[in-house]
C-alpha cells in the first residue's frame, strides 16, 4: 500500500485510511473548497505496473463506478467524482 495520507486527489485532500481491499484503497478525503467529507476509493499502483492486468483492473474499477452511480438506495453511497 502506498501512503496518500495528506496528498490532494482532484478537490480532495486524503486525510486518513478506511480500508483497504483487494485493488483499492480507500480513505477519508476532506474536499478542499467545501469542507466535506467524503470516502475516497484509490486504485492500488502496484496492480498498474503489470501490463496485462492492468486494463482487466481498470475495467473492473469502471464498471464498479458506473455500477455504484446508478444505484440509488438509502444502504449505497453516492458517486460524486470518477478520475
């Protein structure tokens, strides 16, 4: 896991780590202008590095948004921001 503890994603500063999965991290991201908190889910590097999984995870990582944005049910978080 690579530490993103402070850095900047789009309007988001990634304050703290929330989990950890199989391909993605995902952390606590504070949005710089509005001052809202949202869970920020980031790709895992390492799984970048090998050209042959790479795009079969950045499918996988796409569809899991479009998924996730089109649900809509108060039990399912909303998608604010693909990059």
């Amino acid at each position: 896991m690579t530490d993103r503890i402070g850095q900047q994603l789009a309007n988001y500063r990634l304050i703290s780590i929330l989990g950890q999965g199989g391909f993605a991290d995902v952390y606590l991201g504070e949005h710089i202008y509005l001052d809202t908190l949202a869970a920020i889910k980031v790709l895992q590097m390492r799984l970048t590095d090998e050209d042959k999984q790479s795009f079969v995870y950045a499918v996988a990582w796409a569809q899991s948004g479009q998924y996730i944005a089109s649900a809509s049910s108060d039990k399912t978080v909303q998608v604010w921001l693909a990059v």
